[in-house]
C-alpha cells in the first residue's frame, strides 16, 4: 500500500492503483485517477457512468454488472469501451473509487 | 489487513506448514526435493531472472526455499549437519522467504521444467509451497477472496443467478440483430445441450463482446450449445493457491451440472489456467471417470474452421497480428498449433514471437499474478521479456487466449508504451466469420402463397395486389417445377432489382442489366429464371402491358 497525493488529500491506494476506502472518494479523486486510464478529460458523458457505478457500489456494496450500466445510463457497450479504454473495471470502476473486483482483472 | 508472518505469534506457522508438506510427499515430490544438481541450467528459462539478473529470483534459488526446510527435516545429511547441505529449521524468517518465493517471485509457468537436464517440476514444487502458506492463511488477499467468492457464490465475481440470466437475455438480443435472426436463442438449463459452455466471469460481468463472439461462432457452425445458470464458471483459481479441496469443490460441480444436463461436452471459453484444470486436472480432483468430453473454445473453432463449417475471410483482419501462448493453455495444456492453424485463416498477416508454444515466455501475469496487486512492480519488471518480444513481430495487435494474460499484456502495453492492441483470439474469429445464408432462407421459406386473378399469359391482372405471397405463386404456376416451386434469396435479389428498377425508370430492366447490376453471369440467371425474361417479370408481378410494349419496342 501507498499513499498518494489527490490535489492536496493523501489517500491510500494498492499497487494496481485503487483507492483504499471509497469514502474518501470525490471529483478530484476521479479527475486524478482518470489520467492513468487514458481518460484525459471527464466529460458529462463520462460522469454519467461513473456516477451511475458509485451509487451502485454505495447501495449494493459491488461493482455493477457492465448489463446494469448500459441499460441505467442509455449507452451501448461500444459507447462505454470508447468512453473508458481500460475497459469497465481497471477504467470506470477504478475512476469510480471502488476497490478492485475479484477474479482475472 | 493483510495477514503476513510478522503478524502471527513468532514460531506459531512453521510446524503446522511442515506438516502440510509432510501430507504432500509423493514419490514425485521427494524426487524434486533431492535431485536439482544446481546446474543452472534453469536460470536463463526464467523471465523473473532474465529482465531483473537477480539470483533470488532463479528457480534453482526459488526451489531452495523449499528444499532446505525438507532437508532438515527429512534428509538424513540435512539432520546430522544442517549447515553443510543449506538445511533450516521452519523459523519466521524461512517462512517469509519461501512466501517471497511462491508468491512473488514465481508465476508458476513451468518454463524452466523444460530446461531441467533432471525434468524437476517447479510448478509442483511452488504449488505446494503456497499450499503450505495458504493453509495457514498466509495467502495474498487478493488471491483469497477470489477463491472465497468463488466457494460462496460459484463464480469469481459474485455475479448472481438474476443478473447471469439479465445478461444472457441481454447478449441474445444483441446477437439476434447481429446475426439477423429473430430466431436466434441462448439456450439456459436446457437438459440434452450437446456443448454446454464455461465462461469467464469477466464476460459476464465486464466484456460481454467476447461472450457473443463465442456465441456467434458456435451458431456460425450450427452447434448445439447452452448454459448452466448454476456452474458456468471455467475459473479455478485453487490451482494458484495449492488449495485442492477448493479446486475438488469446483470442478465437481461443474462437472456434475454437466451430467445432470445431459451434456457431452464442456468447451471451456478463452480461459489458460481454466482449460488446463478441467481438460488435465479436473480427473484428478473430480475422482471418477470423467463423464464428459473437454475441449478448449480454440480447438472447436479451429476444428470447425477446418472442416468448413466455419466460413472466415481474413481480409477482415488486415493488421499484424503476434500470439501471445498462455502458458497453462500451450506448455502445460498442448494447445499450440490450433490458434495458429485459426490465425492463418482469420488474419492477413501473422507474425510468431521468438520463442513460442511451448517455449514461449509467460507474460508475468500467470499464477493468479494479476491478483496480488501487491507484486506489481515486480510482475511488470519481469514482462520486460514479453515486451521486448512483441516489440520484434511488429505487429499492431497482440492475440492471446487467457484473460489474465489479456490484463497483463494490456499494461505491458501501457507501461513499455508499445502502442499495440490487445486481443482474445475469439474477436478475431468473430470478425472474420462469413455468416451463410441460412436466416434469410428460413424468412423466405416462411412466405406463404398467395393465389392472385392472372391473365391468359399469367400475369398479373391488379398489380396493386402484388405481394411476396402473390410472387411465390406467380412464379411456382409457371410450371418450372423445383426451380421455382420456393423462392431462393438469389432469386429474391433478382425479384426486388426488378421491381425496384420498374419503380425507377418506369420500364422493366433488360436481362444485361439484371446482370451487370446484380453480377450474374447469362447462366446463373438462366438458372434463377428459365425460360424467357417473362418468368421474370410475371413473378415480379409487372403487367401484361408493360411487358409487351417492352417487347414490341
């Protein structure tokens, strides 16, 4: 484990890069974290997904089935894939401050 | 909190994971631990040691670990003069070397039993090393509670019955519009499926793509294949943490939900370690004959491919293409000329990495690797070879077979800056596939007559009443027999050129333009039509005055 500085708040991440405690999450957090997964900018369209799977994750305490995403923010999956290079869970989930799902990830 | 041998009383682990080696002797063990002739032979098979130069990370330095805490304790030499053959009693300190070992020093890919001159099996050696630490719950955490969500939820994600079945609905209308068929149906806990097939959790959960690509090219070949919503998961991640009673409680179910379905055979998605449990392990653990057949997702493609029930065009696939063998698929699994036979068929250009098969490198994200976020570094200092690889084919996309070595090569990518993509082998396959034309049959075949009032000459009398079904019979009175007893899509095409062309122009197109327009040759359309152009045009319902003036001009 590692700390590591978002805009002035030291948070704890792994080694993969994730944040530790998703309560410590915020915009700035998502801002710093998008720049590793080849996200440049957050636009409207990206905070859509990524709000949609943080209160997912807050509510059911797991990342959302990439089914549940498509179908509650109107996107196709090529639409996520394109929004989020890294894919939906080293991309959109990891941005969304959850921890790293278990499994081949 | 991670659980690490400085958080345990001191001396509490040792003895009782000696006593798991103890449980592990077989003949095959003890043989590993007195035979390694410290030739060094095994050094330069090691990426862990290529890219880093560091002793401690040889397999002969790794094995050690292990071979001095057995020394001391079974070695006649080892007991009487521990120093002089390296022997240790299992202190904290050996403990926590040998966990560096297993864990984060090794990814288990057998690599270096090839160059053995003494055929030892590191990977046996490893495994049963972790074993040893993970039955005292020294296990990396990552690794743990993918095993625990698999144990409690029978996959490695948690993903529960609804959501499988949500998104297998999901992916059968996705695949319907892309096959074009309406009819189209993933079958679910249907008893008799031939093929039932295991998946990745991951496709369910994050990368439905690879699971339709799968679908699409079982139905490309017209197999009969489903689902289990129960045990569909081709994951075992027991295999990384030494864990046979996990690995036991897994692949029984599965298998045994096989049988309760009926199943012949389980094709085992994209998945290296998953293949090389259910098709070389699982007899093992599973205990009894193993009642049903197992092939890997590959070999069905290839062989389907091979028998041309599969038709592929490789003109759809232009870049570079390289493949990247995962190792539990290729060295310990035998799956090697497959994906290349599938690639010289789906790509344009393929280019082998040196080595390949069975002596390729592992990409570093083996041995559940990818789980332990806390070696990162490590994992991606060793890929050093693998990029350095890649790098040498040229090539614009990396294809493998596994989804960790999927992971790790997308961050090889990412951290060398290679600048390729990265792809499963199923995509390529998926992009090639010409499907035939067998759905649009079914739809013509399903029009159904319908008599309309014809003139003396058999056309038409109101040819607003022209219909499909009006076609069928105009054309089948004609008396052609067979040729026009049922509409093909060939002579369809024709029908709707000609109808469309009238609504144009005004004039019915000539047998030329038919032709050139539609790229038939004066046979071909003699086929479709026989007789004179008038088979034609009565089927495409133009009328009697229509026709004439044509032919009187």
């Amino acid at each position: 484990m590692a700390l590591r500085d978002f805009g002035g708040q030291e948070l704890e991440i792994d080694e993969d890069g994730f944040i530790q405690d998703p309560g410590q999450w915020n915009q700035t957090v998502a801002t710093v974290l998008a720049q590793d997964e080849e996200v440049p900018e957050l636009t409207d369209e990206h905070w859509k997904v990524v709000n949609m799977i943080r209160e997912y994750y807050l509510k059911f305490g797991i990342a959302p089935m990439v089914r549940k995403v498509c179908k509650d923010t109107g996107k196709d999956l090529k639409q996520i894939y394109a929004l989020f290079p890294s894919g939906p869970a080293k991309g959109a989930c990891k941005i969304a401050g959850l921890p790293k799902p278990t499994g081949c990830v | 909190m991670v659980d690490t041998i400085d958080s345990r009383p001191k001396g509490a682990v040792g003895e009782a994971a000696m006593k798991v080696l103890d449980s592990k002797l077989t003949r095959q063990m003890a043989v590993n631990m007195h035979a390694c002739v410290h030739c060094g032979q095994c050094f330069e098979s090691c990426h862990y040691y290529l890219a880093t130069r560091d002793p401690k990370v040889t397999p002969a330095y790794k094995a050690e670990q292990l071979r001095k805490l057995y020394k001391r304790r079974h070695d006649w030499l080892g007991q009487l003069a521990p120093g002089w053959v390296h022997a240790t009693q299992p202190t904290d300190e050996q403990i926590a070397a040998l966990y560096e070992a297993a864990f984060g020093n090794c990814t288990m890919c057998r690599r270096c039993n090839l160059s053995c001159p003494m055929g030892l099996d590191m990977a046996l050696m490893m495994r049963t090393a972790r074993w040893m630490l993970t039955s005292q719950g020294l296990i990396p955490p990552g690794l743990k509670a993918t095993i625990d969500t698999h144990l409690a939820t029978g996959n490695n994600m948690g993903i529960t019955r609804e959501e499988f079945l949500e998104t297998v609905d999901w992916l059968q209308e996705e695949l319907q519009k892309e096959l074009d068929d309406p009819d189209f149906r993933i079958s679910v806990d249907r008893p008799g499926t031939e093929f039932l097939i295991c998946l990745n959790p991951r496709e369910v959960k994050f990368y439905p793509l690879l699971f339709m690509a799968q679908f699409k090219t079982c139905y490309a070949a017209g197999l009969d294949v489903g689902l289990s919503s129960a045990y569909w998961d081709a994951t075992n991640y027991g295999l990384f943490s030494g864990d046979d009673a996990a690995c036991k409680q897994i692949v029984t179910k599965t298998i045994d939900e096989a049988v309760r379905l009926g199943a012949k055979t389980l094709i085992l998605t994209e998945c290296g370690h998953g293949y090389r449990v259910y098709r070389w392990e699982a007899p093992g653990w599973y205990g009894k004959p193993m009642p049903v057949n197992v092939i890997s997702y590959i070999e069905l493609a290839a062989e389907q491919i091979r028998r041309g029930r599969i038709k592929v065009d490789k003109k759809r696939n232009t870049e570079r293409v390289t493949y990247h063998d995962p190792c539990n698929q290729a060295r310990s699994g035998g799956i090697i000329d497959e994906p290349r036979y599938i690639l010289s068929k789906v790509v344009m250009d393929f280019q082998d990495m040196e080595p390949h098969g069975e002596n390729n490198f592992c990409c570093g994200g083996g041995g559940g690797a990818l789980t332990m976020s806390e070696f990162r570094d490590r994992r991606l200092a060793a890929a050093k070879v693998k990029a350095d690889q890649i790098v040498a084919t040229d090539a614009k996309i990396v294809a493998t077979s596994c989804h960790n070595c999927i992971d790790q090569l997308s961050e090889i990518g990412k951290h060398y800056k290679l600048g390729v993509k990265v792809m499963n082998l199923c995509e390529l396959v998926a992009n090639a596939i010409v499907l035939p034309p067998k759905a649009v049959t079914v739809a013509v075949q399903e029009i159904g007559e319908r008599p309309v009032a014809v003139d003396a000459d058999g056309f038409i009398e109101d040819t607003s009443l022209w219909s499909p079904e009006a076609a069928v019979f105009l054309a089948r009175r004609q008396g052609f027999g067979d040729v026009l007893e049922r509409l093909t899509p060939d002579q369809w095409r024709v029908v709707d050129f000609t109808r469309a062309y009238y609504g144009r122009f005004g004039v019915p197109p000539m047998r030329e333009t038919v032709c050139a327009e539609l790229q038939l040759s004066k046979r071909q359309f003699g086929t479709l039509f026989p007789g004179t152009l008038k088979t034609l045009y009565r089927t495409a319902g133009l009328s009697r005055e229509v026709v004439h003036k044509v032919a009187a001009e």
